[in-house]
C-alpha cells in the first residue's frame, strides 16, 4: 500500500493542476445537481418487519390522514375565562376555517367534535391531519397553520403550534460550526507556525467536505436522506478532513526541514502518514457501514453517508495534499531559526531539547501502575451511570423551552396528560368483509383496552378504507417516552391472542410512538453484537499492524472505556440532567437510541486513527533499538505534539455543534466532543505509554506461526523507508508519522 500511495503522491504533485481541476468540476457539478434536482430531505424513522410498521405501511393506503403528518394549533384562554365563551369558541372557529384552506390539509378537527378540551374549559386543541408524511409537508402549509393561529391571538387567545410537522429541522450550518472552523484554523498556526501551511491544511479539507456534503445531498431525490445524516456527515467530514490533511502535511514539512526535495518529500509524507490515514479512514468506514446491518433505513443512511464523507476525506488528503502542496514547493518549509524549525529538529532529537511530549510520557511511565490504575479508575467511575441507560427517540418535548412546538407540548401535558402527546394507534382487522362485523369488533375492542392499565382514555373505534378495519386511538397516562408507555405497547400485544378469540379482530400497535418504541427496542438489541463486532475488528486490524498481542487487547479495552465514559457522562448530563441548565440542555429524559451505536461507529475509528499514529512511532524506535521503555518515550516525541492537535480539531469542530437547538444533534455533538478528549488524552496519551512500560518487551510479542499468517500491510511505509534514498538523518530516524 505505502508504494502504491508514493507513486500517486508523485503524480498528483506532478499533476497538481489536473488533480485541483478534476476536484473543482466535481464539486461544480454535484452542486449543479442538487440545484437543479433538488434535495429534499426525508425525517421519518421506520422499521421494516415491524408489526408497528407493517400496520403503518397499511393505514397509509386506507387512512392516509392516520400515518401521515400531524399539526396541532393548542389555545388557551385568558386568565379568568374559558375557551368555551362565545367570543373566545368564535375565534377558534375562524382560526379552524383558515387552517382548513392551508395547502395540502387533508383534515381539521375542531375541538368540540374531537372534545379536546381540557377539564378546567381554559385550553383546547384543534387537530390536523395531512396525507403525507413530515418530509413531504411544504413550509407554505407550515406557516399558514401558524398564521390561521396567530389569527385567534387578535381576539385575547394565547396559541402555540406543534405536532410531527416540526420534527424535522434541516440541514444546520451556523455561526458555532463557523467558529470550530475558526479554531481548528488557529490550532493549525500553532501547530505549524506558519499561516500559509495553516491555510494548505485547512483548504484540502474544505473542499473534501464539501464534496462531500454535495454528493449526499445530490443523492436525496433519489434515496432517502434525513437531515440528521447530512449533519453527521458534515461533522464526520470537518473533523477527520482537517485530522487526516494535517497528519499528512506535518510530516511534510518535517521531511522539508531535513533538505529532502518537495516533490519526493510529499511523496514519501503519502507513502508513509497517507498509509496510516487510509488505514484509520477504513476503520471509520467499515464501523459506519456495519450500521446498515441493524436494518433501520435511517440509521443505514446516517452510516453510509457518513462512511462517504470520510471517504471523500481520506481521497481529499492522499491527492489533493499533495497536488496544493505542488502550488507552494519549498515555501512550506519551515524557515531556519524559527520556532517551527526547531520543533521539527526537536522531534528528531537533533537538538538534544526535551519536547512536551517526552516529558509528558516520561511523567507518565515513571509509575505506569499508579498510571494504569487511576486513568482506569477514573474511566470506569465516569462510565457508572451507564447502568441506568435508557434509549428513546425524541419528540417536541426535548425541543427548546422558546420554540412553539415546546409550548404546545408542555400546554397539552399539562391541561390534558402526557400521553396526549402521544396516543397509540391500534388496527384491528376482521376476516368477515362487513363494516358492520368490523365496527362491532372494534368497539369490543376498544372496552378491552380500557381495562388496561396506564390506559387513560381510549376513543371510539374510526373506520378506514377498507370494510374490514377499523382504528382506536388509545391515550396512555404517561408520556411517549416513558417506560411505562413502553410496558402498555408490550401489554397490548400480549393480550393480541386473546382479544381475537373474544372479538374475532386481530389487533397490531401502531402510530409515531409504537414504532419510535421499536426503533429504540431494536437498536438496543442491536447495542451489544454491534459492540463485539467493532471490538473483534479492532483486534484483528491492530494484530495485523503492530504484529503484537498485547497492543490490540490494551487498545480494545482503552477503547470500550472511552466509550463507557463517554456514555456515561452522556447519561448524566442528557438523562439525569445534571450542569443541564449549565450547558443549555432543555430537556431531561432517554438518551437519543442511536447515539450509543453511531459514538461507537465514530470513537472507533478515530481510536484507531490515534493508535497508529501514535504506537507505530514506539515500534519503530523498538525495531530500531531494542530497548523497549526508552522507545515508548522516544516514538512518543515524534507524534504527541501532531496527535494533540488532531484532537484539539476534533473536539472543536464536534463541540461547534452542540450549541444547536436540535434533540437529535447536540446529544451525539456533545457525546462525540467528550469521547474525542478522553480517547486522545487519557486512553492513548497516558494509558497506552503506561501499559506499554509495563509489559516491557513482551509488549512486542507475537507467535511465529501467528506472524506467518497475518498478511503485512505495510501501514508505516517501512518498504519505502529501506528502498528511498535518505541522508543520515532520515536513515536514523524512520518515523511513519507526520510531526511538526
């Protein structure tokens, strides 16, 4: 691979003008794509093979109005009066009028037919149904519901907006993300000592990013894309394009600062740093693809957009690094005298200087037990609060306190109950052909139900289009994301058999909050096999590398802490609630379902990325020496600088999301921001040097037999390091990674 990756290092610095062309047509023409065609984004959360879904699938063809969309305009009256007063029950009337000549409204409920009004007379809730579903529900619908509602609050009626039309927020490019850029831009400076070189990283990974970003949006007309999946991969895609370009072009400039020629300088950075960035970027990969294996077609989306994203990156880092660094030549090399200079001699250990991260490692191997016990101690106290883990999908009641879907979530709890926010739909089906059989059914049906408990209301059985169905609606007295709403879709479905050999209907749960339940259930039994397949992968992948035992075990059971961790400090803050005012959680309750999967998916890959790039500098001071502590502080030199800095991007551009007012993101920002800074600094910076001390020589160890099988794949360029010319220097120090 790493001779492979030297000849299109040479080529593309040859053929820098082609490589940027090719680049910059691309990019034009998925834009002109997505311009012309659209891109559309689709928010709903399915499970196929389902019972929730496949009585979902069937509602959309004979009620339409039931599996489709939901609007709820909530009026409250002033204090002191009732909705049911004549001027107060007049403009409610109106504002029904307006929302029922709103585009594509299928349906409006007014209160007093529904008869949700509440049981103190000062709140009342107007439904509408559309025949589509969120996705497909145009933004001038949207804003005529909310100005038929604004309409009534003329006449002294406070009003609010909700339902699942605000479920999908879009694509979220802002302000915070614009500020990670920044200081990923200033981490750069710093890390180089150079604008100009700041602003070579910066531009490679910008372009991938947003060819990136233009190929998945390119791709919404045709498959579904959430906007979810289009945030992921616009963060995956920031955060390992700036790492991956940096990697690369810090071990250019070291290469520079030793006299070697630009053209092969880059050349052997691609060889040797690019084989270790295509290495992690197809663990990143891989772990993301391995999401479509759940079979939830949002959570495929999500992993294979973002696997393309990084995808994207790691071509964008291995042809376009060094086609722009063909534009600056020898300019990139750090001038004589400067501090990036002698950080660069530094790393070689030309100037006898002690750097940062040989003190830092020396510090830490000096007792590698008290190390190994206190970082594993405090991972696994942060890790705790796993225990009580609890996985949902989020609705309005996780939205911001300002918005109007929040207001009407919280009116609506209050004055009506929880599970007002989230009914249950139950389809029941007769084999006899007659409506007049299916509507017996269904009200013996519905009198069953009630009996249930944590059933609060349960409404009159409403017909279909099809004779032989009828549909209740089944109001729990908890809320949507409530254990105890969970156990009532669970009870349902256990008393299916007996309520069809006592009313001759079959009965399926179904509606937003059965099948956002199964989602969750789904992934949760998915957590734990997800889990053992990415830790197997590890072991095979890293044992394949580092021709070793000890490291892929050391580095799968650092990886399973960051990530308990991670969890862990997720379920604190996201579930318990704890620093929630603080950092500007607006809700409390289960954590997003599929943020334990996708925090595993990513945490691995770039556990992976920091593991190469650090371990690998340790085994080629070990080759070269033989001694086996003295090389975990002197393959420590040559990357903690360069690797803290990647991480420092990473967690900037990750946290940049958090500020987001979106249930689905800030969780997974937040989760990935903590687990980046935990993986980096305290598992691979600390942990791994002070096993690594520990285990001494025997750290190195791999069966022969076991060594004879495992193909070579070359990830440190060791080929090109024997078969290029080096002067003494280089020959001396045969270092894999970038370093500045």
């Amino acid at each position: 691979m790493a001779v492979l990756l030297h000849r299109l290092g040479h080529g593309a610095y040859r053929h820098r003008k082609l490589v940027l062309g090719i680049w910059l047509f691309v990019l034009a023409a998925l834009i002109t794509c997505v311009g012309v065609f659209g891109s559309k984004l689709d928010d709903r959360f399915s499970v196929p093979g389902t019972e929730s879904q496949r009585a979902l699938d069937s509602l959309s063809k004979t009620l339409p109005e039931a599996s489709g969309a939901s609007a709820q305009i909530v009026f409250t009256a002033p204090e002191g009066h009732r909705v049911t007063e004549a001027p107060y029950a007049a403009a409610i009337a109106r504002a029904v009028a307006e929302a029922d000549r709103a585009p594509q409204v299928s349906e409006v409920v007014d209160p007093q037919s529904s008869g949700a009004v509440s049981g103190d007379r000062t709140t009342a809730i107007v439904q509408i149904q559309y025949p589509v579903q969120t996705a497909e529900v145009r933004t001038s619908s949207v804003d005529a519901i909310q100005d038929a509602a604004r309409t009534a609050e003329t006449d002294g009626l406070r009003t609010s907006v909700g339902g699942s039309v605000f479920n999908s927020k879009g694509v979220h490019v802002g302000p915070s993300e614009i500020i990670g850029v920044a200081v990923a831009l200033l981490v750069l400076v710093v890390t180089f000592g150079s604008l100009l070189a700041a602003g070579m990283a910066l531009l490679p990974a910008l372009i991938g990013v947003a060819v990136g970003l233009a190929g998945l949006l390119a791709l919404a007309p045709a498959v579904s894309v959430s906007s979810t999946a289009v945030t992921l991969a616009l963060m995956l895609g920031l955060a390992v394009g700036i790492d991956y370009v940096l990697f690369i072009l810090s071990r250019h400039r070291q290469q520079l600062a030793r006299g070697t020629d630009p053209k092969e300088s880059v050349a052997l950075a691609v060889g040797t740093a690019g084989s270790a960035v295509v290495f992690a970027g197809i663990t990143v990969i891989i772990a993301l693809s391995a999401l479509s294996v759940i079979g939830i077609p949002f959570l495929t989306t999500m992993g294979l957009g973002a696997a393309g994203a990084v995808l994207v990156a790691v071509l964008a880092a291995i042809t376009l690094v060094p086609a722009v660094a063909g534009f600056a030549g020898s300019r990139l090399a750090p001038k004589p005298g400067t501090r990036a200079a002698r950080r660069a001699a530094d790393a070689e250990g030309a100037t006898g200087r002690t750097t940062l991260g040989t003190r830092w490692t020396k510090w830490v191997i000096a007792k590698p037990l008290l190390t190994v016990l206190a970082v594993a101690g405090i991972l696994v106290t942060l890790a705790l609060p796993v225990m009580d883990l609890r996985l949902a999908l989020p609705d309005n009641g996780a939205a911001p306190h300002a918005s109007t879907e929040r207001k009407a979530y919280d009116t609506i709890s209050e004055k009506f109950g929880p599970g007002f926010n989230g009914p249950l739909l139950v389809l029941a089906e007769t084999d006899d052909g007659t409506a007049e059989a299916s509507s017996q059914a269904g009200a013996q049906v519905a009198e069953k139900l009630s009996t249930l408990k944590n059933v609060k209301a349960v409404l009159p059985p409403q017909p279909t289009g099809d004779p032989t169905q009828s549909v209740i609606t089944v109001l729990p007295a908890s809320g949507p994301d409530s254990v105890r709403t969970d156990q009532l879709v669970r009870d349902i479905r256990e008393a299916a058999p007996d309520l069809r050999d006592d009313t001759g209907a079959s009965v399926a749960v179904t509606g937003t909050t059965a099948v956002n339940i199964d989602v969750s259930n789904r992934l949760s039994d998915s957590l734990l096999p997800f889990v053992a397949i990415v830790v197997g992968l590890s072991l095979l992948l890293l044992m394949i590398v580092f021709r070793s035992l000890v490291i892929p075990v050391k580095a799968a059971v650092g990886f399973l802490l960051s990530v308990g961790a991670s969890l862990g400090l997720v379920v604190a803050v996201f579930q318990w609630g704890w620093l929630a005012d603080v950092l500007g959680v607006p809700h409390s309750g289960p954590v997003v379902s599929f943020l334990p999967i996708i925090l595993i998916g990513v945490l691995f890959g770039l556990a992976m990325d920091y593991e190469v790039f650090l371990v690998s500098g340790m085994r080629e001071e070990w080759a070269h020496t033989g001694r086996a502590r003295q090389s975990v502080v002197d393959g420590a030199r040559h990357s903690v600088r360069v690797v803290t800095a990647a991480a420092l991007i990473m967690f900037t551009v990750f946290a940049g999301f958090f500020p987001l007012d979106d249930s689905l993101i800030k969780p997974i920002a937040f989760a990935l921001a903590v687990g980046v800074a935990i993986d980096a600094f305290a598992v691979r910076m600390t942990l791994v040097p002070a096993v690594l001390a520990l285990a001494g020589r025997g750290a190195w160890w791999l069966p022969a037999w076991l060594d004879r099988i495992l193909p070579d794949l070359d990830v440190e360029g060791s080929s090109l390091q024997k078969a290029a010319p080096a002067a003494p220097a280089e020959a001396e120090h045969k270092n894999p990674e970038p370093v500045s």
